[in-house]
C-alpha cells in the first residue's frame, strides 16, 4: 500500500528524514574543496551558491518522483526556509523585517532554481552562466571554477539520479566525491 504523504506519522518521519537530509547538504557545501580548489570565497554568498547548488539537485532528483518524494522535497524546502530564517535573525534582521526578507528570499531562490533547471537541459556552460548570473559574489567566479562547479553540478545530478529513491528518502544522500582531486 502506498504511504499516504498526509497521514502524521509520514509527515512526523519525511521531517525527520528532510532534516537527514538538510543536514547532508549542509555538510557537503562546507566542504573545504569549494572555497579552496574552486575559488568559491568563502562568504555568505559563496556559500549560499554551494548549498543551493546541492539543494537544487536534490529537489530536482524528488520532483521526479511520486506524492511521498514531493512531500519529502517540500520538507526539504522547509529545513532551508527555518535555515535562511535562522541565518537573517543571526545577521541582526529584526522580527517585524523577517517576513518580508524571507518572502524576498523565497522569490529569489524560486528564481535561482528556475534558472538551474533551465540550464541543465542545456549543458555545461548554460549551468556555469547560470552560476554566474545567481549569486552575487563579491569576488567574481572565475571563468575556470564556474566550468569545473558546472561540471561537478552534472555529475552530481546524475549520482543522485542513480541512487535508489528509498535511500534519498532515508536522508542518505550520496554526493560526488571530491576529496582525491580537484573537480
């Protein structure tokens, strides 16, 4: 019988596997590799591209799937909304500002993700100018590390793709390795 994405328990356990989850993305994205061999600075902007990057892939990969994959990717979506919400009132945002920086940020991430989606139908260097066109970095993104986060961007499309849904839904992603060599 198929699990019903309303029912509380599976809504109690696709917050807990989409927190899994959340948590993995935000481990690969502090990967040293980005910020050291891709020159991504290692500022808020450099690492809101390296986890919405991660992020992107993996609601790209749930989308495909069925009801409980969908409600699991909007768990997952809510783990990053708390996250941004999180990271604002760090940042000194006061309470009467945060919905309107949060309905601010939920547009341009909606954009951003368009643009990824976009772009991946597109190839390499669609995803490297969509790269460059996302995220405003102080620093601009040489030409070379947005070709070589283009490509690790494909192969970690295509790793998810390849994973058995039930461990994504498990909250145990697999991300490209990068930790022998440069991507």
């Amino acid at each position: 019988m198929p699990l019903n994405p309303l029912h509380p328990v599976t809504r109690r356990r696709d917050a807990a596997n989409a927190a899994k989850l959340y948590g993995a993305i935000v481990a690969q994205a502090r990967l040293p590799v980005f910020y050291q061999s891709l020159e991504v600075p290692d500022t808020l902007q450099g690492r809101f591209l390296i986890l919405s990057l991660h992020l992107f892939a993996l609601l790209h990969r749930l989308k495909k799937e069925g009801a409980h994959a969908r409600s699991l990717a909007q768990e997952l979506s809510d783990c990053f909304s708390r996250d941004m919400e999180t990271v604002l009132r760090e940042m000194g945002v006061g309470d009467l500002n945060i919905p309107k920086k949060m309905r601010d940020l939920a547009a341009s991430s909606r954009a951003l993700f368009e643009a990824y989606e976009e772009a991946l139908s597109s190839g390499e260097e669609a995803i490297a100018s969509a790269i460059a066109g996302g995220v405003p970095l102080e620093g601009r993104l040489p030409e070379d590390a947005r070709t070589r986060l283009a490509r690790y961007v494909l192969g970690m499309v295509r790793t998810l793709q390849a994973q058995p849904l039930a461990a994504l839904c498990a909250g145990e992603p697999r991300f490209p390795d990068f930790g022998r060599g440069k991507p």
